[in-house]
C-alpha cells in the first residue's frame, strides 16, 4: 500500500475538480485529484457546451481561456420559435452579455493541459474509491490503481464525482437531506457532423414537443427532441427522429438536410439538490450536490461557481487561517443553486408541451413565449437569468409565480 499527504483531497476530474485543483496550486495550495475514468475518456466526452459570461470571466481570470478565445463561438442572443414564427432575444442588447459556446471535453482539455507535467498529483483509472475520516482532522480517500492500493490523506476532501460518485453517498443519510425532481419527459439528442442549423441556438415550441437546435462547432451539430420518459430508446430510430426535428423546429420541406450522426444519446430530464453542501471536511461540488435539466444549461456553470468559492475558502483557510469561508461554504451556495434551480424548472415547463396540454395551455404558454420576445421588463429579466447574471447581481424578480399552473 502507498500512502500519499495533500492539503486538498479532490475526488473527480471533470471541470468543476480540475478547477479547484488548479485555483489551489496557483495559491500554493497542495492537493491530489482522484478520477474513475481515464484521461481520453474525459477529454472525449460530449457534454455541456454553453458557459455563461460569469464562467468565461473565471476562465480568463485563472488563465485558461486562451483556447476559448479564439476558437469559442460568441451568441448575442437565440432564435426562439413557436407557432410558426421567428423571434429572436438578444441578451447582448437586454442586459450587455452574451453567452459562449464551447465543449465541456474543451474545458478539460484546457484544464489538464495547464498543471504541471508528469507532476504525480492526478490519478486517472482509479478503481473503488472510498471516502473515510471526515468527522475527524485527517479524512483520507482509497482507491486501486494498476493493482496497487493507494491512500491520500488529506486535510479536507471536495467531491467533484458526479450524482452517482462516492462523495455524496458518504455523507451520513440521516444529516442530508436530497430534494428532487423527475420530470415527465426526456431528450433524445443527435451529435451529426453537419453545420448548424443555424447561426445561434434555436429554441422552438411545437404542439409535438420542444426541440433544440444546438452545435459544438462550426462543422458539428447537437440537435435535442422531447420524448415521453416512458418511451424506449428503439422507439426512436434516426428517421423517425429526423422528421419530427424537422416539425418541430418549423423547417419547410426543400430545407430539410442531415448529416451524419455521429452519436445519439438519451438525457433524461431531472432536478436534484443536497443539502448541505458539507459535512465535517467533506464539501461536494458540481454534479455531487445538485442536477439540473439541461434545458437552461446550468449543470456546468454552477459547478465552476462552487469550485471558485471552495477554493477560495480553502485558500483563505491554509494561508490566513480563516475558518469563517469555508464553514459557510453551503449557505454560501445554496441560495444560487436554487435561484438556478428556478429558472431551469420554469423554463422547462414552459418549453415543454404536456401529453395532456389542452387549447387553455396552449395559449397561456403563446403568451408567455410572446411576452419574452417583447423587449420589454420581462425580457430583461429573462436575459439576467440566462446568462447568469442574476447569480452575480440578484435582481428582484424571481421566476417562482410564473410556474403556476405550468405544471398541470
């Protein structure tokens, strides 16, 4: 058995850990990464692809967005479409900010390609990994790599390991309480080498169902389909999938193309929080604590918010002694990962048409969309919480009324 000593065991390698990782080092801060997956699964992987100007400023801020700036796709706004129309919302001419698209694996890869290396403090193709000591001074994380037994002890531990990782499962069931949501719909996505559908991303609202058109590059496209939850992955083979994309997004028969497709994924639609965010020197991070729907895209920009605050109160911690930061760190972050939670739900009851929608609902939900299309102050306050802003600058408004009734 190999023991390894570090300040900050951090368990998980995806953006949310290897920001946290490096936001310590800068400040002279020691810690040990930890992940189940190897390297070239992580910098594969499509995920996430929509950082807010909140998230790109932290980047920058931390060096690490050199690559985001020159091949990062900037979007002033989004095209929003229903009954047959075309609206587009402009968060650059509301509030002043756009949003960037760029790939999760792109965020890892830059994150990796800036430590150190060959430095020893990453570990990839860790195999049952286990958390023990986080009552007490001196917590420790397991695990088994290349059939050796290795053993960090640490002073604190971050969770950065996902909704199925160990972290939050060794958290005592009687001190956390999980608050969740399933909704009654999924996402069938496509990955197709082909150009986008269009220039920025296309929200649209049908009576079939909600469709997204996304991208990941200039040559790559994400296209996204409600489905009912109950429905089967071979319910929904490529044709069938084409044809109602093309419905639903409103495209005229003589525009109709495709691509290749190069992958197609289910993402079920669902919501989850733990609270508290710690326990004894245990601070979960990311997807550890909380789950959005993606149709806000807020899984990845919330997690880097709670990586910048746990370093920073760490940080705080080993260099100046202060306790207050890093005992606060979950009041600290709760009330944004709610106001997050929020706006993900409302927006996903609105884009969402029931199997059950009557003409009453319909209509509600036209206004609705309408009223968003106006740059008016409901737009404004749209666009404070699509890009983040509201997390940064709370404004008065909250999207909590708008959700009556939606759910019916």
């Amino acid at each position: 058995m190999r023991t390894l000593r570090t300040q900050v065991a951090v368990v998980g390698a995806g953006p949310a850990g290897l920001y946290l990782s490096h936001e310590l080092r800068a400040h002279g801060v020691d810690s040990v990464v930890v992940e189940r997956c190897s390297r070239e699964h992580l910098e594969r992987r499509v995920r996430a692809g929509l950082l807010e100007e909140g998230t790109v400023r932290l980047l920058r801020g931390s060096g690490l967005a050199d690559r985001l700036d020159r091949q990062g796709l900037v979007h002033d706004g989004f095209q929003l479409r229903f009954d047959d129309t075309v609206q587009r919302i402009s968060t650059t001419s509301l509030i002043g900010e756009p949003t960037y698209i760029y790939g999760q694996q792109e965020v890892v890869k830059d994150l990796l390609a800036a430590r150190p290396p060959d430095d020893g403090s990453l570990h990839f193709d860790a195999r049952d990994v286990q958390i023990a000591g986080i009552t007490g001074d001196h917590p420790s994380v397991a695990f088994t790599a290349d059939g050796e037994q290795v053993v960090v002890e640490a002073d604190f531990i971050a969770g950065c390991d996902g909704h199925h990782g160990v972290s939050r499962a060794s958290i005592p069931t009687a001190s956390l309480v999980v608050h969740s949501r399933r909704y009654p719909f999924d996402w069938i996505g496509l990955l197709v080498g082909a150009a986008p559908f269009a220039s920025e991303l296309v929200y649209s609202v049908h009576a079939r169902g909600f469709a997204l058109a996304s991208m990941r590059t200039p040559e790559v496209s994400r296209l996204y389909l409600q489905t009912d939850a109950r429905d089967e992955q071979s319910d929904w083979p490529h044709e069938r999938i084409w044809d109602e994309l093309w419905q639903r997004l409103y495209v005229e028969e003589g525009r109709r193309t495709r691509g290749a497709v190069l992958e197609q994924v289910r993402v079920p639609l669902r919501a989850t929080v733990a609270e508290p965010m710690q326990f004894g020197r245990l601070f979960l991070v990311g997807d550890a604590a909380h789950i959005f729907p993606p149709t806000a895209a807020k899984g990845l920009n919330v997690a880097l918010e709670d990586a910048s605050v746990l370093a920073h109160a760490l940080i705080g911690w080993f260099r100046r002694g202060e306790a207050g930061p890093l005992e606060g760190y979950s009041a600290a972050r709760l009330p944004a990962v709610w106001r997050a939670q929020d706006f993900s739900a409302w927006l996903t009851w609105l884009f969402h048409p029931a199997a059950d929608a009557t003409a009453f609902d319909h209509r509600r939900r036209t206004a609705s969309l309408t009223r968003l299309a106006e740059a008016g102050s409901s737009a404004v306050a749209f666009a404070d919480e699509y890009v983040g802003r509201s997390r940064r600058r709370p404004p008065a408004r909250s999207y909590v009324h708008e959700l009556d009734g939606m759910e019916a």
